[in-house]
C-alpha cells in the first residue's frame, strides 16, 4: 500500500496525512508546513538556512549524502612555452634542441665574454671606495632607543 505524503516547503520533511498546516498566502500561494513550529518560524522569516536541523542547512554545509566519485579531481595546467625578454619563442626552441655538451659550451663562451668585459670596465681606484662607505655605518640614523629632544611633554602639563 501506497501513503500518499507532501513535502514541507520550510523543512522539506515528509507530511503524512493526518498531519501538518495549510498557509494560503494573498497571491495564492499553498504552503504547506509539519507542524506549528515551522509555520511559525516562516511567519518570522527567518530562513531554513539558518536552522541546523532543516535539511535547507544541511545541503548547504554538504551533510548527510556522500558522493559517490570521491574527491574531485584536479586540472592540471597544460604547460606551453613563451619567449623571453632578448630570446624569441624559435631561439628557445632551438636552443633545447641542441646537445647539452653544445649547450655547455656555448655558456662558457659567454661566461668568459662577460668576465672580459667586467674586467675592462672595472676602474683601479673602486675598492677602496666601496669599504669607506661601509665602515662609516648607516648615515643620518638614530641609535636605538635614544630619546629626541622636546618630545614626551606634551600630556603632562597641568590647567
């Protein structure tokens, strides 16, 4: 035998008959509720998200029904190439595509090209400079914990 049960449009539990309330609002709307309580409650407005004990709260704190496929899976970025400030996207490519003793070979070159011209550029007179700077300390800075003058005063006077 079949029972033929409504859903309460508050709590969404199931109304068998016998029980639960008929609201019929002005726009002719048909509410139909478990018990009093609810009618209650939907005449305060206040929402059957806010009531743990609706099912309205627990779908949205996902309670209750377990997924069936698990976790969700995650998308891996598909990884594509782009050119770089002074190389074009076709350098780069046949850059990768040349040996690594070729490629070794060809960054020692332009190591050793780069120390040539550090050493060419690089002045006598730079070092001796570069280590007064240091010595002399932070300039223009305050020792910690040194008071400054005039300050401190300015609450303290009597009216």
């Amino acid at each position: 035998m079949v029972i033929k049960t409504d859903l309460c449009n508050y709590t969404e539990y199931r109304i068998y008959p016998g029980h639960g309330q008929k609201f019929i609002a002005r726009d002719g709307k048909v509410h139909f509720f478990i018990n009093a309580k609810v009618d209650s409650l939907f005449h305060q407005r206040i929402k059957p998200v806010k009531l743990r004990w609706t099912q309205a709260w627990r779908r949205m704190n996902k309670k209750g029904k377990v997924e069936e496929g698990g976790k969700k899976k995650t998308r891996k970025a598909a990884k594509f190439q782009k050119a770089i400030v002074g190389m074009s996207l076709d350098d780069l490519k046949k850059k990768k595509a040349q040996k690594p003793e070729l490629r070794k070979a060809s960054e020692a070159a332009a190591k050793e090209a780069k120390a040539k011209l550090a050493s060419q550029k690089k002045p006598a007179g730079s070092k001796p400079a570069l280590a007064k700077a240091k010595a002399g300390g932070p300039a223009g800075k305050q020792a910690k914990g040194g008071k400054q003058p005039g300050g401190g005063a300015k609450f303290n006077k009597k009216m």
